[in-house]
C-alpha cells in the first residue's frame, strides 16, 4: 500500500488542507451558509487568499472569529514558529538518545590517552569559566585533529562524578573514575540505559547543545514575539483611531453592523496575515482618504509577509549591536547572522536579503507608479487629491502583494492597471521563493531539502537566479492554464453573454492568478459585494479552492532537516551541517568550528574546540 512521505511539505499540505476542511464542522452547521460555501471560506482563509462568495459581513461573530483564527495559525509566520519549536524538540530528543557514539569513543580515546605513548601533553590557556583544560596532540593522524578539552570530555564520557556508582564492566569503571574531576554537567542528572539522559537541566541541554541550541531558542522568542507583537500593534494603533474617527467612518461601521474595536482588530489580522477578508463590504475604499489608518495598514502589509526576512534580520542585527560585544547572547545573535538558513526558512544571509530588499522596494514602485499615472484621467481615482491618491496607490500597491484589500474599485481602474495587477500578484511570491531556494545551497541544504535536481553553477550568479525562475514558471504555469481553462468550460454561457460584460476569459484569468498567488484582488460582479468567484458555479468554486491550496506551497522547501546533529558530532552530508562557536561562550565545549571553503562546498574542515 502505497504511503506519502512524511516530509515538510506533505505536513504542510495536511494542516492547510485540515483548516481549511474544519470550516464545514464549525461555520457550516449555523446554516446561513451552502457546503461549498464553508469550505470555500475555510480555504481561502488557511490559504490567507481572502476571495469570498458571501459578504463577510453577514458571517455570524463566531464565524468571523473562526476566519480570525484561522489564518494565523496557517500563516508562513506562524508555521516558521512551529518550525523552530520542532528543531528544538529534536534537540531535546537527541539529548536522551545520544548515548554509545559518544560513550564508545569517549572511552576508545580515555584509553588512547592512557596506552599510546604518542600522544604528547600540550599546553593550553584556561578555558573561560572553568579552572583547568588539557589538550593533547596527535604526532600523526588523519587531517581532522582532535583537542581533548574538559567539556568535551565530559560530555562525551556522559558518565556523573558525583552521583556516579560502580559500573560491573571495566570501561564504565574507568569512566567514572576520569570524570570524578571534571564537572561539566549539574549532579542531579543521570545517564540511564542505552546512554539515555534523563533530569538534564536547562543549563545541562545549553552546555550539550551548544550555541545552536542557543540560537534556535533566541530565534524563537523573537519570532514569537514578531509575530504575535505585530498583531497587538497594529490592533493598538488602529483601535484609539476608530474610537475617534469622524462619523463618516463609524457611520459606516454602524451601517454594516460591526463594532469597532472588533473592526480594529480583524482588520490588523487581516493585514498582517495578507488575508484581505474585511468586514466592510466595500474593502477599504471608505477608508481610504484617512491617512492613518492607510500608513498603518500599509506598514503591516508589508511587516507580515512581503518584507519579513527584512525585518527579521534588522531586528537580529539591531539586536547585535545593542547587547554587549563580548556576551555569549552576541555571540548566539552572531551565530544567526553568519549562518541563517541553519535556524529558520526566513532568515537569509545579508546580501540576499539586501537583494531581496532591493527588488521588493523596486517592485512597489513600479506598481505606485503605473497605478498613479495611467489613471491620471479616471474619475475613479483622481477624485482624491494627490497626497491620500498616492497613499491610496501605495497601499494597493502592498495589497497586490498578498493582502488583496483595496482602495479602489479594480473594474473601473485603467485596463493596463489591472493587467499589472495580475502580473504583481504572479510574481509576488518569486522574490522570497528565489531567496528560500538560493540561499538554501550556502547552507548545505543544512534547512531546507528540494527535489533532486541538477545542480547549477553557483558562481554565475546571472544564470543561477533564470534557473529558478525557469523552474518556479514550470511549476506554476500549467497549473494556472488549466485552472483558468475548466473556469471558462463551467462558466462558458456567461462568459459568451455579451450582455454580461463583467464575465471575461481576462476576470476568470485575474481571479484565478489572484486565488493561485494568495492574494484576494477580485475584478468583482455590479450585481454582489462580493469576489467574482461568489458567482461562480459549484465546480469553478472547487477548482478555485484547489488553486489556492496548491498556489499555498509555491517556493516552500519538499524537507525540513529533523536530524539535528549535536555539536561535536561527526559525520556531514545532506541536513548534518555544522556550526561555528568562537569559544566565548561557557560550556560549549562540545562545539565544533567550521573551516568552510570559497563557494560553500565540500566537506567541512573541524576543529574540536
């Protein structure tokens, strides 16, 4: 019988797929809503692709907080959280079960040092923290030399002073008696059978791990603390705002029965998460000569998906430079800058992420700009004056992204505006898509794992980036073509309607690139307040479902690396990379420094600390 692989990406595929199906078990038993209906709406929130076929606003309030929830537990963000909790479970896994390689050569060399008269004392400094290190050299041996240090020792012997008994075998006895002088971890721990730990405290599984465990637990407070901070900001700068506004805006609230402060809130979500429900029928075209909340929508946009490694990366170097230069906490904020794609799917190098930066500012100012000056004549638009129009242009400009909310109405917007629409929301993804994948060979795929494939010349870096556009066309396209091709056979007496004119092969093509690329724009219907799709029939609507699901897994990588390899573990190859500690840091003795070659390939050169 024949079973899927139990990888990154079949997980993922599993959990979008499970949010999106809990939406008949939650929302579909009120009955204000069809089947195809409820879980059109779970789709597309777990996908965060916000096209609707009923107004939100007639969602009773506990399904509008089911489509709350919903897309923040299925966002990149939320899943990149669980990502690194899962690296750190790993970690912790590996501390109970990481027991006779260690132990066998542990005691192989206590022997060594014992027997072969070879083996020459050298001296070495203090090692910061402790009172005594020891270091011996090999007069001859294989090119990977070994320094013996009281940490190391420790903890491979795995064997307590202290709490210690007699071992019936010889080798045990003589662990114990080597390690009754070298203290590395706390005497509360023990090592059960099979070299299993068990009781190690924080401080034990840190000194274990090493400065990746460190890192990745750094990383995760302060993902952690992004994401669900970012939520609580942008509630907080929309909430006094709404409470104030004129009563153009609360009018309008009132008019469509939703309360204010869930108004700022579901509205935050919405931006941060690139959703684009709203829970105003009309998006934000009410809202979009109000100068504040359009900055702060505009900013969460961006600061939730569209700019996140960006950000990510500041807020670690800020962090750098803030904490002092000599700290084992700067050395662990060094550790994620220098090796990034070692720790999370998002965090790149600089000069990718300085590039990523670059085409992304370039992109929107491309899309301001055609959306400013093409609809310089359009009533449509040029009923603003300039300042709230280019506010209004930048914001939009952000929501073809990914949020999919909107400031003007797409239908009456100049036919090129919309074209470059579609083209922006197509491309959206390929910038950080690019960055995941390109970035992922400086780290030995140590993270992320892709298909096989053959490997590209690294050095032309013109040639390299084509290929992966080349091979994220030849993911997406066919899967666009034929979407859009069973749309218009369901749909094919409305789209030849020429009374209908809101019906094209162009607005199925738009709402189809729209549900594929998880961005929410729709062309709409003169007759609904609602996507296009809304007037699609059962089959369009599941095909539109299916591509928002697989749109949902563009550029995300087919592995996660589970096998997380302690420090000073050997072997390398595929996902078994290993990390750099400079030695400031007390207990990382069992940290291994990494001599990487020009161009990041080949085997790592170790040096045992």
């Amino acid at each position: 019988m024949w079973k899927p692989p139990v990888n990154f990406i079949t997980l993922h595929y599993a959990w979008i797929i499970s949010a999106g199906l809990l939406a008949l078990v939650v929302i579909y038993p009120y009955g204000n809503l069809s089947a195809i209906d409820a879980w059109f709406f779970g789709a597309s929130a777990s996908t965060e692709s916000g096209l609707n076929t009923i107004d939100v606003k007639e969602l009773k309030t506990y399904q509008q907080l089911f489509i709350y929830v919903i897309p923040i537990i299925t966002n990149l963000g939320f899943i990149n959280i669980i990502v690194i909790a899962v690296r750190l479970l790993y970690f912790e896994k590996r501390f109970k079960e990481a027991g006779h390689a260690f132990v066998e050569k542990a005691v192989a060399s206590a022997n060594e040092e014992d027997d072969d008269d070879a083996i020459k004392p050298a001296v070495a400094g203090p090692s910061s923290g402790l009172t005594r290190r020891r270091a011996y050299q090999h007069d001859a041996g294989p090119s990977i030399s070994h320094t013996k240090s009281i940490e190391h020792a420790a903890a491979s012997l795995f064997v307590l002073g202290k709490t210690s008994t007699a071992s019936p075998t010889p080798q045990r006895s003589l662990s114990s008696s080597r390690w009754a002088d070298l203290p590395y971890l706390s005497h509360q721990a023990t090592v059960g059978r099979n070299s299993n730990f068990h009781k190690l405290t924080v401080q034990d599984r840190e000194r274990l791990g090493g400065i990746e465990y460190r890192a990745l637990k750094l990383l995760l407070k302060i993902v952690s603390g992004y994401f669900f901070g970012l939520h609580l900001f942008g509630a907080l700068c929309l909430l006094p705002w709404i409470h104030r506004a004129s009563a153009k805006y609360t009018d309008w609230l009132a008019e469509c029965g939703q309360d204010k402060t869930w108004w700022a809130f579901y509205s935050a979500q919405t931006m941060i998460n690139n959703l684009g429900f709203t829970l105003t029928p009309d998006s934000m075209i009410t809202f979009r000569d109000a100068t504040w909340p359009m900055l702060v929508m505009t900013f969460l946009a961006y600061a939730g998906e569209t700019f996140y490694p960006v950000f990510l990366r500041l807020i670690i170097w800020t962090m750098s430079k803030l904490v002092p230069k000599h700290s084992s906490i700067n050395d662990t904020l060094r550790f994620l800058l220098d090796h990034p794609r070692r720790c999370s799917m998002l965090l790149f190098p600089g000069r990718p992420t300085w590039i990523l930066c670059g085409i992304l500012v370039v992109m929107n100012f491309v899309d301001v700009l055609l959306i400013i000056v093409l609809d310089l004549d359009n009533p449509a638009v040029n009923d603003l004056a300039m300042g709230p129009r280019i506010l209004s242009a930048l914001f939009q400009a952000a929501s073809s992204r990914h949020t999919g909310t909107a400031t003007l109405n797409l239908a009456l917007v100049n036919p090129a505006v919309q074209f470059s629409l579609l083209i922006m929301m197509y491309i959206a993804i390929f910038p950080i898509a690019i960055s995941i994948r390109a970035s992922n060979t400086y780290e030995e795929r140590s993270l992320g794992v892709y298909e096989e494939e053959r490997e590209p010349d690294e050095s032309d870096g013109k040639s390299y980036v084509l290929m992966h556009i080349r091979n994220q066309l030849s993911f997406d396209l066919w899967y666009i073509f034929l979407g859009t091709f069973c749309i218009c056979i369901a749909e094919s007496d409305r789209i030849a309607d020429v009374g209908e004119p809101s019906f094209s092969v162009f607005s199925v093509m738009f709402e189809v690139v729209s549900a594929y690329a998880n961005v929410g724009l729709s062309l709409g219907h003169p007759t609904v307040m609602t996507s296009l799709c809304g007037q699609f029939t059962t089959f369009s609507k599941v095909v539109v479902c299916a591509m928002m699901i697989r749109g949902r897994h563009r550029g995300l990588p087919y592995a996660v690396d589970r096998a997380v390899i302690l420090p000073g573990e050997g072997g390398g190859g595929q996902g078994q990379g290993h990390h750099h500690d400079d030695g400031h840091s007390k207990g990382d003795g069992m940290s291994a420094k990494v001599r990487r070659s020009e161009g990041g390939e080949g085997a790592d050169a170790l040096k045992s600390a």
